[in-house]
C-alpha cells in the first residue's frame, strides 16, 4: 500500500487512522443521513441498526459526539464505528435508531451539528501490531502480494 508516494504496512496506515482526527474535526455543522445495514463497519463490528452509533470520515473510532439537529432541536449521542458519508456536503451516517430520535427516518437527511464530547476505545479493532511488516523500503523479500 502507498500513501503519499510512499509504501506502508496496511496495520501502520490503519493504526494512523485511528489515532489522528483534525483539531477543526472538534465541531462542525453540516448534514446528516442514516443507514440500517447489518454488514461490518470499518472498525470490524457488525452494524446495528438499533444501536447508537454513526460513521464519520476521520473521528477515531471509539469517539463520542453530540448530533444536535438544527431544525428541530433534538440531541443525541452516537459513537464513531464505522467510515463515510462518501457524498458531497454530508458530515455523518447516523444509524436509523438515531435517525428516529433525531426526527429525520422519513425526510433521509437533517441539518445537524456535531460535537465531540469524548473519546473512548474502539470496539471490534484490532490492536496494532507490535512489530511493523515488512515493506518495499525495509525488506528485500517484499513481494507486490505482502500489501
């Protein structure tokens, strides 16, 4: 795998993932829609439609926010497990539980804010390795199906 014209390890690449979010990350305003799928997150749960939880870009998993929606008023909280939204102009995929508390299952999307309010660990992702894999750059056994 290369990341900025350089090969890593995938483990290293996800580890960084986890462990970077962008200090203007901390509140942002934007808008929300739900998902009810029951195939594994990015962090290696299973979805659960029922539960409280939300994607988001780049927030480590594990993250608490607040999800105010700006319409109507209603708040909820939801812990980052999983990757997206993947489109244009919305900041989180809330699951459809908190869709409903939130007051937007049948209108799809909201204009929502989110807050930060604690970070925790993640569930379902495994631990980095102690030990980094081999690379391009530090091993010559490297083969292009070790990435």
């Amino acid at each position: 795998m290369t990341f900025m014209g350089k090969a890593i390890a995938p483990a290293a690449f996800a580890a960084a993932l986890l462990t970077l979010a962008p200090a203007e990350a901390e509140a942002e305003q934007g808008r929300a829609s739900w998902y009810a799928f029951t195939t594994i997150t990015a962090s290696g749960e299973r979805a659960n439609p029922s539960a409280m939880t939300a994607a988001h870009r780049t927030l480590p998993f594990g993250t608490r926010v607040r999800v105010d929606n700006l319409d109507n008023g209603r708040s909820v909280v939801v812990r980052i497990n999983d990757r997206g939204p993947f489109i244009r102009g919305r900041i989180i995929d809330v699951t459809r539980a908190a869709a409903g508390q939130l007051g937007f299952v049948n209108a799809g999307t909201a204009r929502v804010r989110i807050s930060v309010i604690g970070r925790g660990p993640a569930r379902g992702v495994a631990a980095a390795p102690d030990k980094p894999r081999a690379t391009r750059d530090n091993d010559a056994t490297f083969t292009s199906g070790d990435a």
